[in-house]
C-alpha cells in the first residue's frame, strides 16, 4: 500500500491555491451531470469516443481525486470543504466518484465485458487512449491507497494494456500540414502512468525506454538526425527518427501554423514527466530523471517561439487563425512545466496571468462554471480542470519554483520574428501585437496591449482573412525600418498589399478591399456589448443581440475607447448577433475601399479623442501604381510620409440570376457567397444530396450583371479544406454550351481566364470532386463548401508610370512630442 506522507510538504504551494478554487467550486456542478449505476458511473455524454465520452469522464476522475489528496495535503481550507459537504461531496464521496468512474472505464475498455453507456462501444487501443488513460491513471496513482482491491485490479488491467501497446510503436511522423508531435506527447502518458504505478512490472523498463523514445520524438527537427549531442547517454541522432517541427521549431497542424499545438506538445511531455516524478516519491525510484533529458528536448527552443506569441493576460496570439475556441485557461500544465523545469520567470508570469479567461468567463457563467455562457460543449472545462491538476503537480513537485517576472515582462518590449516556413510575420511593441499569415489565406491581425490591456484583454480577434484581401501570395519583400517593419506581398491574379508596423499604430494598404476585422463582442467579453464612436454619431452593439449592419461616411471610427481606425471613406460595421466561432462572437467591422485601393490606420489603445486627432494627420495620394499615406505615428509621434509601389489592383462585381443544380444547406445559403465576405459561405450538394463526383457533379449557372463591364475571369474562393478541388468553366454563346476552361484547387482562390470571343449569355460552373473532413480529398465528399463567386474585371486604364517603381520608402516630416505616460 503507498502512503502519502513524504510525497509533498503540507503546506500549499502557493500557486495551487488558484486552481483548488476552481476545482471545489465545479465539483457541486459535476453533479448534475453525473450517470451512476450499481457498477459505477460516468460524467457527461457516456460515449466511447471524441473529447467528451471517455476523455471527459477521465479527466473529471482526475479532478476528484486531486480533490481527495488536496484534503489529504492539507491544501483545502476549511471553507471549501465545508463548500464540498454541503454539496455531499464530503472525502468519502469524492472517493466514491472515482471509483465509480474507474470501474466504468475499465468495464467499457477493450480488456472489459461491457460497453459504453449511449453508443455502446468499446475505448482504448487507439489513437488519443494513452492521453485518457494517463488522466484517469494519474488519477488512481493520487488515491492508491484509499482504491479498493477490485479497483486496483482493474487499474492494472487498463494501463498496462494500454501502456504494452506502444511498446513496439514506432513514433509518428508529420505529415504535410498535420505534425505529430501532439501524438507522441501524449503517447508518452500510457508507459509513463504504467512505470509510474507498477514499477516492479516485468515491463517497467520497456515502458519507460517507449516514453523516452517518444518524448525525444515529440519536439523534433531534421538535424536531430545527424545531431551528436547527447539524450542521457546516447546520441541525439540514434533516438529521433522523425521530423515534427520545422527547422526554426514552429509547426503545421490543420493545414496552417497553429500555437495551440506547439504548446500542448510541450504540456504532454511535461505532464508524463510528472508522472514519473510522483510515482519516484511514492516508489524511491528514479524514472523521471531517466525520463528528463528526454522530455526536455528542444523545449527551450520551441518556447522561445510560443514567447513571442505570449499575450500580457497569459495566452497566445494566433497569427493564422484558429479552428478551435479562444480565450481558454488551458496552458496553465505548460506554463507550470516551463517555470519549474526550465526555472523560467516569464512562464511563471504567464502562468499566474493565464487565470484571466477563467475570471472573465466566471463571471459571466452559472454557479461552478467557468467558461462563460458561451456556445462551448460541456468537456471543455474537464478539459481544463486536468491541466489545472497537471499544473499544480508541476509546483508541488518543485523545490524552488522561480518568482514571477516583473509585471511588465509579457509585453514592455519590441521585437519582429518571421517564419519562412510557416510563413508568419510577426512585429510587436509595448502598445500591440500584429502579425501577417501568408500561406492559405492571407490573414492580418492587431491585438491592441499597452497599460489598459489587463482591463480590457480581449478586443480583437484571430479572424482568417482579417486585413487582407484574399489571393494567394507570390512573392513578398520585407523593410525594416526606424520605427519597425513593413511587409510588401504580391499575388499572382495580380493583387499586392502591405502592412507597415510602426512604433505605436498600423498601417495597411491595398489596391483591392480589406478583409474585415473581428471584434468579439459576447456575453462574455466584454459582457455589455460595444460602443462605436465616429464623427459625428455613436450606437451601442449588445451582445448577440441581432442588429442590422451600419455605415459610417466619417474617416475615423473608435470601439470602446480601446481601438482606432482611420481610412478613407468611412467604415462598416456588421454586428454578430449571435456566435460566429466556438466561444466567441465577432462583429465585423471594415473600411468602405475604393476603386483604386484600400487604406486603413488601426491605432491600438487610444480614445475616441485621440482617434480624431490622429484622423486629422491622416491623408492618402495615388500616383499611379503608388500609394502616398500620411499619418502621425501615435499621439505625440512623428509624422511620417509612406510610400508604396502596388501596382493597380482588379475590380471584382458579383454573378446575379444564380442557380444551383442540386441542393443549397438552409443555413448556408448562395448569398454567403456573393455577398463580397469570404468569411461566409455556401453549402452545396448534388442532386443525389452528396458531395460532388464526376458522376454527379454541382453545377452552378450564373450571369453577368448587364452593366459591369468586360470580364477578364471568373474568381472561385472555396472554404478553406472543404471547398471545390476540380471545376470546369463553361459559357453559352448563341444558345451553345463551351468548356473553356479547367481548374484545380487546393485551399485557396483560383481565377480561371477567359478567353476572347463573342458575347456570352451565360456561365456554368461544374464542380465535380472536393476536399472534405480538414484537407482530405475524398471520393465522396459531404458536400462542398464555397466562399465567393464573383466576375473579375478587365481595367482599361493604361500602365504609364512617372518614373521607376519605388516598392517601399519611409520618410519623417515632423518630429513628434510623446506623451508624459506614452511609452
């Protein structure tokens, strides 16, 4: 039997306090969502598969039995266990709970007799089961001793089946778009668990030498495998066989660049490393330091990238998007590994600041909740509370946890950072955060920092296609300058535009329109809705709350005194109304363009005063293919005179009278793709009500607008990883059909030509294979998904320029003055 009385001094590490309360509080809430029976019980949704089923009734053991051995540590203070009693979760039925729960995973486990409760099926063995059985393992390990006899037994039974199956394993590799560094961290927890618990097992050795080989795969680069250096006693390249970040140690998950999977791989590896580490103190083993070196490989590297991402409230920007929630306390377990194993201080600010999600979502949820009214599933926070149990695991294994930074350590700093091979750009000063994605989608984002930004941290949001318009980029030439940098980006249908980071605003340009910026506006954040101010008006935004779009003709607009915007012609804004992501609602805010461009001036952190002020010292030139742009570099800030070489951008004028031969999803009608957004979308099937197929293509006819002009080609934007892969392009002259051309498309925009010839009464385009489920190409899609559809325009205006191209100059007019608390 283990005993708990050398593991950890009774008095609390500090920095579990804060989770604790989040536990006790949610506990009373688990309750109600808890399934028993005479052989035990289940939290949530009782399915065998996906993130709730066994992983959230796995994670919620984990929770219950941190609960139990807090009370046994001392940790909980007399007011949360009075809090837990009054609620029946006294010691003893916390303990119940997890016993209940155990016996349901192993009943419903592969190894067992039963299955699971709502769709019957068997877990483990599989893809994510190592990741589940290292919650609910890390579970029992906590409670061993108070684990009745049967438990035990089957404890035993399910981690060390899961534990044997990666033994002969060999670690995963990364596919184009997808690593698998998040597979081989958490395929460490499994053996981890196992070595952790049963020690003396026969296979102990195997499973830590399977935990070592996959760590050391986890975070890895090419040059791993030439690499002499040494993991433990052996070398580097006689370990890692794969290849799971590039060489500058950023990755690909779901076709882009994606901070969340960077950061969980690290949290896996830390966490199986706190396995071992418990198991040492509970055994006199010392699997953990045989474990150590391996689980820190290019640790340090991969969090000097995920560092420049890190936000002052303790999260990550994303600078290509998200395709899963925003503003969720769940880097805690990461934070926690890199401040105790790396004795970092900025982790251990960032760990204490990650709270913010979970005090903002708090107050704006039921009684035990912390994730806000949202739209969010219910696993998400079982999902958090595991890596709060993780966390403070960290620390109360940590001798001398490190002092936070100074308070200003997550953003009283400037610095660029580019990717090539995810092909990020990112530039950030004291007063905000920009950033250019260029691959797939080409996105732009600005997060507004500066001193309010612990009271108001969430403004914007990493929006696809923000601040840029759509295209696939050609080429792209970087300047750095005095006061930052600029990037110059050219696509191949002949678009071009630019951002200009300068010390305190923002400036982008292009010779088409700009894609809107997402502003979140829910019951969470900021709860009471928005305030837009402009010249000479103002409306209150609720939240999600339906409202009609709006225009302003004025050239500047301000959102809650927290954000500027500066342009041309004015602006236009689109209020959510409703959840447009998981967790969040954005309202869409955008400059009216031109035909000649687009410029737009966001000026971070400033009042509706100072935004006129700055709007005063804005004006734009067109000398041809150049744009001149004059603007104040922030209140007191120098006025400065920027210069960009373009080009001359198309027209764009969307198809009318459109037909689809099949069937249109209700939700997802054609207008989302002829209204000029590319964030919206159609949904489209064929007539059997499938996906397209050469057998049973979708074809759309359309046709020009009788007083647009001459068109020069059709432009095709499908929804990234779902849309169109192989279309043709068909006209009607004189009542005869034509193919005059064919496409193939991947992720992003095509413009399929038009050839010369006489009118054209109609077009037709025939879909006839699609992407589906992320990227794959199937045989049989769903269906396929379409963003815009629209005419692109000859321009008849002639190519004379005065003199030769000037791609980007920077000049200053006048010096400024800063501001006694400008910094």
């Amino acid at each position: 039997m283990l005993a708990y009385s050398s593991v950890v001094a009774a008095e609390p590490p500090p920095q579990v306090l804060q989770y604790l309360h989040y536990l006790v509080a949610y506990a009373p809430y688990a309750e109600t969502i808890w399934h028993g029976a005479a052989d035990g019980g289940y939290w949530g949704d009782g399915l065998a598969g996906g993130n709730g089923g066994i992983r959230g009734t796995s994670n919620l053991t984990l929770a219950f039995a941190m609960l139990v051995y807090a009370e046994d540590q001392g940790w909980l203070s007399d007011a949360q266990r009075e809090r837990l009693a009054e609620a029946g979760l006294g010691r003893v039925e916390r303990l119940d709970r997890v016993r209940g729960a155990w016996r349901y995973l192993a009943r419903c486990h592969v190894t067992g007799g039963g299955f699971s409760a709502t769709d019957k099926k068997k877990w483990g063995r599989s893809w994510q089961s190592s990741l589940w059985v290292g919650a609910s393992g890390l579970a029992a390990l906590l409670v061993w001793s108070d684990l009745d006899g049967d438990v035990r037994t089957l404890v035993e039974r399910v981690v060390v089946d899961e534990a044997d199956q990666k033994i002969e394993a060999k670690p995963r590799d990364a596919t184009p778009g997808n690593t698998a560094a998040e597979e081989n961290g958490w395929d460490t927890h499994a053996p981890a668990i196992a070595v952790a618990l049963f020690p003396t097992h026969p296979n102990a050795l195997k499973w830590l030498r399977t935990a070592q080989v996959l760590a050391a795969n986890t975070y890895s680069v090419r040059a791993d495998h030439t690499s002499d250096a040494l993991l433990g006693d052996e070398r580097v390249r006689d370990v890692v066989t794969t290849a799971n970040l590039f060489d500058d140690f950023t990755l690909d998950n779901h076709g882009f660049f994606h901070p969340s999977y960077l950061k969980v791989s690290g949290q896996e590896i830390g966490e199986a490393w706190a396995m071992t580490a418990l198991g040492d103190r509970l055994h006199g083993t010392s699997f953990a330091q045989q474990l150590k070196p391996y689980a820190l490989h290019h640790v340090a590297d991969t969090w000097q990238v995920l560092r420049r991402l890190l936000l002052p409230e303790g999260e990550f920007a994303f600078p290509s998007g998200s395709d899963w929630a925003i503003h969720l306390p769940t880097a805690q377990s990461y934070f926690a590994f890199i401040a105790t194993a790396l004795h970092d201080p900025v982790a251990a600010l960032a760990e204490r600041r990650g709270f913010t999600a979970a005090r903002w979502g708090e107050r704006a949820s039921p009684a035990g909740r912390f994730l806000g009214a949202s739209n969010f599933e219910w696993w998400w926070e079982p999902i958090a509370l595991k890596r709060f149990c993780t966390a403070m695991l960290h620390f109360a294994l940590c001798a001398d946890p490190p002092a936070p930074a100074p308070e200003g350590g997550l953003a009283n700093y400037t610095e660029t950072f580019a990717s090539e091979p995810t092909q990020i750009l990112l530039h950030r000063t004291p007063r905000y955060f920009a950033s250019v994605s260029r691959r797939g989608r080409p996105t732009g984002l600005v997060i507004p920092l500066g001193e309010a930004h612990l009271d108001h941290p969430y403004v914007t949001t990493p929006r696809v296609g923000g601040l840029l318009p759509p295209g696939a980029i050609e080429s792209c030439s970087r300047y750095d300058h005095e006061f930052g940098t600029a990037l110059l980006m050219r696509c191949a249908n002949g678009t071009s535009s630019a951002m200009v980071a300068l010390r305190n605003v923002v400036l982008w340009v292009t010779n088409e329109a700009l894609g809107p910026l997402g502003v979140q506006n829910d019951n969470v954040v900021p709860g009471t809705g928005r305030t837009v101010r402009w010249e000479s008006g103002s409306r209150h935004v609720p939240p999600l709350t339906p409202m009609e779009p709006f225009a302003t003709g004025c050239p500047w607009l301000n959102i809650d005194d927290q954000l500027g915007l500066i342009s041309e012609a004015g602006f236009r804004y689109v209020p959510a109304g409703k959840y447009t992501r998981r967790s969040a609602a954005e309202d869409l805010v955008g400059p009216l363009g031109g035909e000649r461009g687009t410029c737009l001036l966001v000026a971070p952190r400033y009042s509706a005063a100072e935004t006129k002020q700055l709007a005063d010292a804005f004006s734009v030139a067109r000398e041809g293919r150049r744009h001149v742009v004059t603007c104040q570099d922030g209140i007191g800030g120098p006025t400065v005179r920027i210069t960009l070489d373009l080009g001359r951008g198309s027209r764009f004028v969307a198809p009318v009278d459109l037909a689809v031969a099949g069937s249109v999803a209700e939700h997802f009608p054609v207008d989302g793709m002829t209204d000029g957004d590319p964030s919206t979308y159609g949904v489209l099937r064929n007539q059997q009500g499938n996906g397209p197929t050469p057998d049973a293509p979708i074809v759309l006819e359309f046709a020009l607008p009788e007083t647009a002009g001459l068109p020069s080609a059709v432009r095709i934007v499908p929804r990234p990883l779902y849309g169109p892969r192989e279309v043709a392009l068909e006209v009607r002259r004189a009542g005869v059909w034509e193919e005059v051309a064919g496409a193939r498309l991947s992720s992003d925009l095509a413009d399929i030509p038009l050839p010369a010839g006489g009118p054209v009464e109609r077009y037709r385009l025939v879909i006839t294979s699609g992407w589906d489920r992320g990227g794959e190409l199937a045989e049989a899609p769903r269906n396929t998904q379409l963003a815009e559809l629209s005419f692109i325009l000859r321009d008849a205006a002639e190519a004379a320029e005065s003199g030769p191209p000037t791609p980007f100059e920077i000049r200053v007019l006048a010096v400024g003055q800063p501001r006694p608390n400008e910094r």
